[in-house]
C-alpha cells in the first residue's frame, strides 16, 4: 500500500493547537495533505479511522549522552548526603569517573549497554535522538564513542544525530591545560571524525569545572573551519555569558540554562537559536532556579525539552516524563511541552525540513495515542498512551 488516509483524528497542528476531526494524506513516506474536508482527489484511497485520538509527529529527543560506560550510582547515594554536582566533580567524580568506564569498554559494550536504553525511548515514540560524544576525551576512545552512535541507527528504527562533545571536561593527564587539551587532542580528533563522516554537530560544556567562553570559541572556530553546526552546554551551574556567545555565532540551540540572564534571552531570540531545557538535570541535582521561562517566552525563544539522558545527573530515558517534569518544574504548558519534542526539538537538530511537524511534506512519521488532548498525554506520570506508531503508510501496531 502506497497510499493511506488517516481520518477522525485529533490532530496536533504546527501552530500548537489541536485540530478536531483532522484527517491526513500519506503517500510513500511523505504526507501530502492535512484538513478536515477530505478532497474528491483522496476519497478513494484506503483509509484508517482514529476513533478521535490524538495525532502527533514522532518525538524528538534532541540532547542525550546515550552512549556510556558504566553507572554512577555512588553519586546519587553522596548527592542524597549533601554533595553537589561542582563537589563530586572536583573530587574526580562525575563526567570524569564515567571517563574511565568508557576508555575501558569496547565498541561492542558501548553499543549493547546503549540499546536497552535506545528502547525505552523508542517504545515512547522517539523517532529521532541526538547522541553525543564527550566520555572518552582521548582520540580513540571519542571515535569509538561516535563509531557506536552510527551503529545504533543501523539496529534500530531511529535517525542518529551525532554531536562530537570532545570540551565535555579537562582529562586527569590535562589537568590545569586546557588549553594543551584542546591543541593536542580534543580539535584534532574532531578533524579526524568529520574526515570519517562520524559527526554532525559540534558541542561543548562552558562552565567553571570545564571550559571557558574563550576555549569554546577556539572549539567553534575549527567548527566553523570545518562547516559543522554548533550547539553549547551553557549556564548550568553559573553564569559565564556561554550561550549568548553561541547564540551570536550562529548555535542550533544552547542547553540547560539555569542561570542563562534574563538580557541574554533577547539574544537568543533575536537569531533564533533553541533553548533546549533538560529538567531531569534540573531534578536530579536538586537545583532551586530554573531556567528564565517568562524572559525566553517574552522573547520568542523556541523551547525544546529533552531527556539528557546520561549516568550521572539525568539517568533518565522517557521523554514522556521530561516533558512532565517541564511543565511541573519549569512551568511549561502542555502545548509548550508536546512542541518542545516535536517541532522545537527538530528545529534545535537542523531538521525542521523532515520532522517535528504535521504538514505536506515532511516525513509521515506520526504517533497515535490514547487520549484526546497535549494535557492528557503530558499530566500522567510513569504511564504511555501510545498506542500505534504510523510510519509512511504502513501503520505499525
């Protein structure tokens, strides 16, 4: 079957509202008509009826550091003691300790400790993630790192986004030189992943306890050499002016932002880079100030929601509950929340021509779900409606 009608649908709108009797024409894999007044063109066509469910692109989740070796489990145990994230990370701990796990797993470790978690993402929908590099910081152990998040999009049905994360932390053996990390061998081995096709994005971590504005515009420069798009880790723990910075040279989307200034929203709006909020961090770590929500609504700023799944502070993989945690911890609507693992998420990846949004032309890669409303998907906790992914015209159940 080569073509399909979905019919009686609730159907979530790129303009964040919800289109009562919706119907869509899918053809291949593209959908090529979306009202509610089917056209005498399409009236033939074999055809589903939704029963009134909700209809939404596949989500997006667009900041993960999937890949990993090994746990941190003490730390959530000395965190729950009173340590904080800036403590365990100064006492060797934190990125730094999965460091060590990841130089010692193979490829093969790395990619099957990976899909476990790839799946519980996948059985919610997720039909494209982003995955970063950033726990080897050493040239090897980055490539393999990258080799392993290729090999996921070849064992499952999701699009990889890779990100080398290289400026992730400074290396035991670079401790103090982080500028001599960076010569020696955090932008050689981004050289050496895009001349293997391993990369996509660039990322970095500017922070007190990883780089500087100044290191990560040398990360950005070769970035720029090289004509990868960039994205930043920025105002986390501190402000240190890290994501207007990226946001002035062109970022897809900076991420966290809890102490991003009300000012620099403006900035961010005024060239439209993403806000990408990861309120798993925000949870786990116990944080008390939450992104500038109203300045970066004031300001146009599109928000995107993510997991950050990753060992330490986010060891989360639902974006289902992301997007609860956001609107219960961040204050985000559900319409805010559902936009912000579709079309914000796909904007932030540089994939706006693809996904993220019910309209001619993009990819007919879209969710059905038991319930009518973004408020009903988004308000329940440890629980999934979906009910039947639709991919092109060959509804899956």
């Amino acid at each position: 079957m080569t073509q399909l009608i979905l019919t009686n649908a609730n159907l979530w709108m790129p303009d964040h509202r919800v289109l009562a009797g919706g119907a869509v024409a899918l053809e291949h894999d593209r959908i090529c008509w979306v009202g509610q007044q089917l056209p005498e063109a399409y009236r033939d066509w074999p055809s589903q009826d939704l029963g009134g469910d909700l209809l939404t692109p596949a989500l997006i989740d667009c900041h993960t550091h999937l890949v990993h070796g090994g746990h941190r489990a003490r730390e959530f145990e000395l965190r729950l003691e009173g340590a904080s994230y800036a403590d365990i990370a100064r006492a060797g701990g934190g990125i730094l300790g999965t460091v060590n796990a990841t130089r010692a797993a193979s490829e093969d470790e790395l990619v099957e400790s990976a899909l476990p978690r790839l799946d519980a993402l996948l059985a919610e929908g997720v039909a494209v993630i982003e995955v970063k590099s950033g726990y080897g910081l050493d040239r090897d152990t980055e490539l393999t790192m990258l080799r392993a998040a290729t090999r996921l999009g070849t064992l499952r049905p999701v699009r990889v986004v890779r990100s080398f994360l290289g400026a992730h932390a400074i290396p035991p053996e670079y401790a103090g030189r982080a500028d001599a990390y960076l010569d020696s061998v955090c932008l050689p081995t981004l050289r050496e992943a895009h001349a293997q096709g391993l990369v996509d994005m660039v990322d970095g971590f500017c922070e007190g306890i990883a780089f500087s504005p100044a290191q990560i515009e040398r990360l950005f420069d070769c970035a720029d050499a090289l004509g990868l798009p960039i994205k930043l880790h920025a105002e986390q723990l501190s402000d240190l002016g890290g994501a207007a910075m990226a946001a002035r040279r062109g970022a897809r989307s900076v991420e966290h932002l809890e102490y991003l200034a009300t000012t620099d929203a403006g900035t961010l709006g005024s060239v439209g880079t993403v806000a990408v909020l990861l309120p798993g961090a925000y949870y786990a770590l116990r944080e008390q100030r939450p992104p500038p929500i109203d300045a970066l609504r004031a300001a146009g700023v599109a928000m995107a929601v993510s997991t950050d799944c990753n060992p330490g502070s986010s060891p989360m993989s639902s974006l289902l509950l992301a997007m609860n945690m956001a609107c219960t911890l961040f204050r985000l609507t559900p319409s805010e929340a559902l936009a912000g693992v579709t079309g914000h998420a796909a904007q932030a990846l540089g994939l706006s021509a693809d996904y993220g949004a019910i309209a001619p032309g993009q990819r007919a890669d879209l969710l059905r779900w038991a319930v009518q409303t973004p408020a009903e998907l988004v308000y329940r906790i440890g629980f999934n409606p979906l009910k039947q992914r639709i991919h092109g015209t060959s509804p899956c159940p």
